[in-house]
C-alpha cells in the first residue's frame, strides 16, 4: 500500500508540474519550490526504483497479493531477457510464475507458463493436476510426497483435498 501511495504520489506530481505553464511575475519564489518539489521527486522516484523486482514480488506473494507479484515477477522475466538470461536462469521465475497462476486461478496462464518450464517439479504437477481437476494424477503425486515426508501435515490435507473432490468421503 505504501509503494501504492508513494507511486500515485509521483504521478500526481508529475501531472501537475506538466499542465503548469510558467508565467512572467512571480518566477522567483515559485521556481525555488518547483525545484524543491523535484528534487523531492527525484528522491522517492530513485527509491522506489531502487526497490528490487523480485524483493517486491515474493513481498507480494507472502502478503497474498498475487496480482501485484504476477506484475514485479513477468517484470523481472522481461528484464532478465533483455539481458540474455538463459533458459536455466529463468526456469525458478517460471515456476513462481506458475504458482501465482495457480493461486488466482488462471488455467490459461498457468498451461503457457507450464510450456516453458523444462523440468516441472512435483509442486508444479500437483498444481497443473488440480487446476485443470485431474484428480486422481494429484492425488497419485500427493501420495507420493507423502511417502517421502509422512510427518508433513500439509501433504495430508492435498491427498485429502483430492479426496474430497473424487467423491471419497470415507
């Protein structure tokens, strides 16, 4: 909210400063606080650049605003092929990629993202099978997980979520 804030602020200013015209009289006193004004702009304006993509994304996506996470992570995903990034180094973005999909349930973004993704992890299989109501395939990599980790209370409340979906209430 407060890079929200600070960002409507800049704009504001911005506005403003543009649809002000310098007139002849008075030039002195209102040049020394336009002045003012912009270096204040510049400031906020630098720190909020400053601010890392991805610090603002997984920010974001801790704080369940997901939208706000897709934005700085496809963000960061175009910077880092603007600078030639290769596939392996974008392969975690796209799998964050696929998980804020997955969490504002978008089946389409979440099958292009799936496309790039070379080696999907089981996390990203449970995901692509429960957005699309493969229930049987989650449930299958959620028994999975659970033979690895059978203390993992998480693992037991998939398997039952897959459960309760294909109808096994016993």
């Amino acid at each position: 909210m407060l890079m929200d804030h600070l960002n409507k602020w800049v704009r504001l200013v911005r506005q403003e400063a543009a649809s002000k015209k310098p007139d002849g009289g008075g030039r002195r006193g209102r040049a020394y606080g336009a002045d003012e004004m912009e270096q204040r702009l510049l400031r906020v304006d630098s720190i909020l650049s400053s601010i890392p993509r991805e610090l603002v994304a997984r920010a974001a996506f801790q704080c369940k605003a997901f939208a706000r996470s897709l934005m700085s992570f496809e963000g960061q995903v175009f910077d880092l092929k603007a600078n030639d990034a290769t596939e392996a180094d974008l392969q975690p973005y796209y799998e964050h990629l696929h998980e804020i999909y997955a969490k504002l349930d978008e089946p389409d973004g979440m099958e292009g993202v799936s496309t790039l993704v070379l080696l999907p992890s089981l996390e990203h299989k449970i995901r692509q099978h429960e957005s699309t109501g493969r229930w049987t395939s989650a449930q299958s990599c959620w028994e999975v997980k659970l033979q690895n980790n059978p203390d993992n209370l998480d693992y037991h409340i998939g398997l039952l979520r897959c459960l309760r979906n294909l109808g096994h209430y016993g």
